[in-house]
C-alpha cells in the first residue's frame, strides 16, 4: 500500500492498553492518570480483525506496544494468533521489562521475531527516580532469562537524557558488549512531560564509546523495521544503533502507521491525523468497507513531522507516549 508520496506501509505499531506498571517521568505522570475505560479498550478479537485488514493492504510487520502489553492478560496468545494471519511475517513487541522473568518462556514459546525492552539506566537509583518504582532488578533479570532461554532478537531501547543517563552511556553499552543484543539510542522527541530534560545529541555518545571502546564501523545490514543505524564496537558480541527522529529525521522512508488502544489509526507521531476505527468496527460496517477507509486515510499520511515548529500547533497531538505506544 502506498500514500500520496509513494511511500510504501508495510508496518503497524498496535497499543494494546494504555496501562502501564512503571511511571516514567517523561512518559506518564506519577497519578492523576484518566484510563481508558475497559470498554474502549479494543477486545483482541477487534485487533485480530484489524489486523487481518491491514494484511490485505500490505501490512507485514506488527509491533505490539502499550502502555506495558506484558500486563493485558492474554497478550502471548494475540500474538500466537496474529502470527497466523497470512501476509503477516514478523510481530514484535516492545516492553519495559519488568514481567519478562515470569513470561519469557511463555513469550518466546509464541514465535515472536524480536522482544525490545526499554531501559534506561543501570543504576537502581536513576531506575527508580526515572520510572517512580524500584524494578531495575526485574528487568536485569528478563533479560538474563531470554538468554539462557537462547533467545536471539533482543534490543534495548535506551532514550538518552543527560539528567538521568547523562554519565551512564559506556556503562548501558556494555550490555551489547556482555550479549548478543543491540543497545539503541532513540532520541527524546518533544511529546509528554519533558521540561528539565536534556536530550544527549548522538555525535556525544559516539565520541564516549569511541574513547571508552574503540573505533564504531558502519554496520550496513539491517536489523529492524526502522530507520535506525547501526555500528559494530571491537570484541562485543552485540551491536549499537542510534533512531534520532529530530535531529536525522527520516520522514521520507516512513513505512509506519500506528492504532492506538482505542483504535484511533494514526498517521503520524506528531499529528491528530487519522481515523478512528473502533466505532465503525461496533457499527455494523463491513471488512470491504472498514478497508476501504483505512485505504483512503493512509493516503493521507502526512509528508513529515514537524516538531518544534509553532506554526502546526493547532494540528499537534495531545496524547502521550503510553497513550500512542512510542
Ligand atoms: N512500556 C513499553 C516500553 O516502555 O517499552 C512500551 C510503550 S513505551 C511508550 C515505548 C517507548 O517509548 C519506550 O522505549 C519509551 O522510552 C519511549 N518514549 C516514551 N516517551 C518518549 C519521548 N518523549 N521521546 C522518546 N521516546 C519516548
Ligand atoms: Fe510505561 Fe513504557 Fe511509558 Fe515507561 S515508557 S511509563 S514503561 S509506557
């Protein structure tokens, strides 16, 4: 399927819960938070129709996200049963870790192609001002389990930020060093509660690793669905990758759309562009015509974000990150 630039979208992001079991700071705020009411919420069977539909229009790769999807029960068996949809190669997820102990087994017994867990620091204080709950070992220990479970595909996601991680870049690194996992550094956007924070600009973290480790070499295979890129580090076993959606940005290879928890298609991070799916999935419209409108609207996708610009304001999206799924 393409849009209107001839931009070919082949890669859905679902939410499946606006719940989450950490607070991070830039992300939720500490409570006070309005939750989508369970009805609202879409069932796995409205997901699972969805995803058929998004199938037949070229969709072929899903990452489900949240919130925290660990935590809406069932959540391996959707995967089991979207990995069964025909045109559907690869479904992923993204967590924060902290169930992974307790479901890496039943996760990875699912068949699903890649685990991304979020983290940010490795020191049990930073975690626990970060994400307003002391868990860190929790997360230390899921991915100690995916390993000696033999799990492959595993990325940590770390947003680097000098107030919280700012002298820990080496320290997170060494984690790619110890496994065979790639560490990626996803820049800070400009979406939720961010005042105070210092994103920490790529050619910085470069420069620590250099000196810490030795030359980055260029990796030039793929090892995702996005825009990132990689390098190699001499004597690690894993791989480092950088996503800087402001200061590189990548909008003219876009290939993603995403459908929030209460099933609002959206089109663009920056955006309150799209539509929203679930009243029609509850009237009595059918797939020809629930495709047809989701044909119509990814057309529109817009050209390209435009953070920081004031002029598009009125257009910007009020959700946060746990409402939208990162
Ligand atoms: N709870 C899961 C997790 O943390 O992986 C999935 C949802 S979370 C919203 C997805 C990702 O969004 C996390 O890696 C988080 O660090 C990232 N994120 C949240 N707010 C962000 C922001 N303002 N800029 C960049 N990344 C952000
Ligand atoms: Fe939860 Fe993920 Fe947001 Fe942290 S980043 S509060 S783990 S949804």
């Amino acid at each position: 399927m393409l849009d209107q630039y001839k931009r070919k979208i082949d890669y859905m992001r679902i939410s499946v819960t606006d719940r989450c079991n950490l607070r991070c700071r830039y992300c939720m705020p500490a409570d006070g938070i309005e939750q989508m009411a369970c009805k609202d919420l879409l069932s796995y069977e409205e997901i699972l129709r969805l995803c058929r539909i998004f199938a037949q229009l070229g969709i072929k790769k899903i990452k489900l996200t949240g919130g925290e999807p660990l935590v809406r029960l069932g959540i391996c068996h959707l995967i089991q049963q979207i990995k069964q949809i025909n045109g559907i190669e690869q479904v992923t997820i993204t967590t924060n870790g902290v169930l992974l102990p307790q479901m890496a087994e039943e996760l990875i017994k699912t068949g699903i192609d890649g685990i991304n867990i979020s983290l940010d620091t490795l020191q049990r204080d930073k975690f626990l001002e970060l994400t307003r709950r002391d868990q860190l070992a929790d997360v230390l220990a899921g991915i100690e389990r995916l390993m000696e479970l033999g799990y492959k595909n595993i990325k940590i996601n770390c947003v680097p930020i000098m107030e919280i991680n700012g002298n820990q870049i080496a320290g997170i690194v060494g984690l790619a060093k110890k496994y065979p996992l790639v560490v990626r550094f996803i820049e800070l956007m400009p979406i939720g509660n961010i005042t105070g924070y210092t994103a920490i600009h790529r050619d910085f973290i470069m420069e620590t690793l250099q000196n810490r480790y030795g030359e980055l070499v260029p990796y030039q295979s793929s090892l995702g669905n996005g825009p990132a890129s990689y390098f190699s580090l001499p004597k690690f076993k894993g791989k480092i990758g950088f996503i800087d959606a402001i200061h590189h940005k990548f909008c003219e290879a876009c290939n993603r759309v995403r459908l929030t928890s209460n099933g609002f298609m959206k089109l663009c991070l920056q955006y309150n562009v799209g539509v929203d799916l679930k009243e029609m999935l509850r009237s009595d419209a059918d797939d020809a015509y629930v495709k047809q409108v989701i044909k119509k609207n990814i057309y529109k996708k817009p050209l390209e974000h435009h953070f920081y610009d004031e002029s598009v304001a009125q257009i910007r999206d009020e959700r946060n990150m746990f409402q939208v799924g990162g």
